[in-house]
C-alpha cells in the first residue's frame, strides 16, 4: 500500500513556484521605494545642463531652459536677431515631454514660479523666454527644479547656482527632509 503524501520533487517544485511569485510580486509594488523614471529623467536633467553650461563656456553663447508642467525645452540666444530659439535641430537638448505621471515645479529664490503650458503657434513672431538661463560668462540662474510622481508625491529635485554647478538630490534625501529627518 502506498503512503498518501508528497514527494521531496513535488514540494521543491512549489517552493521555487511561490519564489518566482513573490520575486515578481516584488519587482512589481518596487519595495525599495525609489521611483527609477523620476530618477532617470532628474540625471538627464542634470547632466544636460551641466553639459549645457560647460558648452555655455566653450563657445561663447547664452543657453537657456524652459519649463512647462509636464515638459521642458532648452533655448539658445542670437544675438544678431535679439531673440531666444529653441534648440530642437540638436537631438539631446530637443523639446522633451515628461512621462506620464511626472510633473516638474521651479522655484526661483526660494519661490515657486507658476508654470503654464508651452503653446507653440505660429503667429507669434516673440517666442516665451527660458525661466534659467546659463550665460556666455559660466554664469547662471540659480533654481530648484522639483520632478514629482503625481500619485504618490515623491520627489526628486536639480538645482543650479550662480556659478553653474548642478546638483542633484535622490527622492529618499527629499522625502526624508519633508519628513523632518536630517539627511
């Protein structure tokens, strides 16, 4: 007669079932809680300005940034027609939409500059010029760029001072100042 039960194969094969779920079920709700998109689109952030500035010296031009809500655009200054293009015929500093859920704030000296959409038409012969600018000089504007997760309000920030240099804070720094614990 045979022994009603399970064999030392049978349960192996449902240990390494219920570890592949919960490996999944972990990956999935990102237990560490960092958000990889909001960080990801933060470091090009910085790494585009950063590379805008040091451009900024090398050839002698203004540069500039334009902010939006949900977007953001980098601009270059013509002396010779006195106005501000966007830099869109270079690739890496195209017009560039935030994915969805992200949403970007802008402080500057300490206040947060109300963003309204960038309508492109083509009537207006005077396009709206950069919120930051970065000058010939190595000068800049000194701002605080918040990119925020919109359902669960975590953020992670750029900022700039009058020298150019950039830096930038992970969201765990951020949540953990909003929260009242030094960092």
């Amino acid at each position: 007669m045979r022994s009603k039960g399970f064999t030392l194969v049978e349960i192996l094969v449902v240990v390494v079932i219920i570890a592949i779920v919960i490996s999944f079920a972990v990956l999935s709700i990102n237990v560490t809680g960092r958000d990889t998109q909001l960080d990801d689109e933060s470091r090009r952030i910085e790494g585009l300005l950063s590379l805008l500035h040091e451009r900024a010296l090398l050839e002698g031009r203004d540069f500039g940034l334009r902010v939006a809500p949900t977007s953001y655009e980098f601009l270059e200054y013509e002396t010779r027609r006195d106005r501000w293009f966007a830099m869109d015929h270079e690739s890496q500093f195209r017009h560039r939409d935030l994915p969805v859920g992200l949403s970007i704030q802008l402080q500057l000296d300490a206040r947060t500059v109300v963003l309204k959409k960038v309508e492109k038409t083509f009537a207006s012969d005077q396009p709206n010029p950069p919120q930051i600018t970065v000058a010939a000089s190595g000068e800049g504007t000194p701002f605080r760029l918040i990119l925020q997760r919109d359902a669960t309000q975590i953020k992670t920030s750029v900022t700039g001072d009058t020298l150019g240099k950039i830096a930038r804070e992970n969201t765990s720094r951020i949540a953990d100042r909003s929260a009242g614990k030094k960092p």
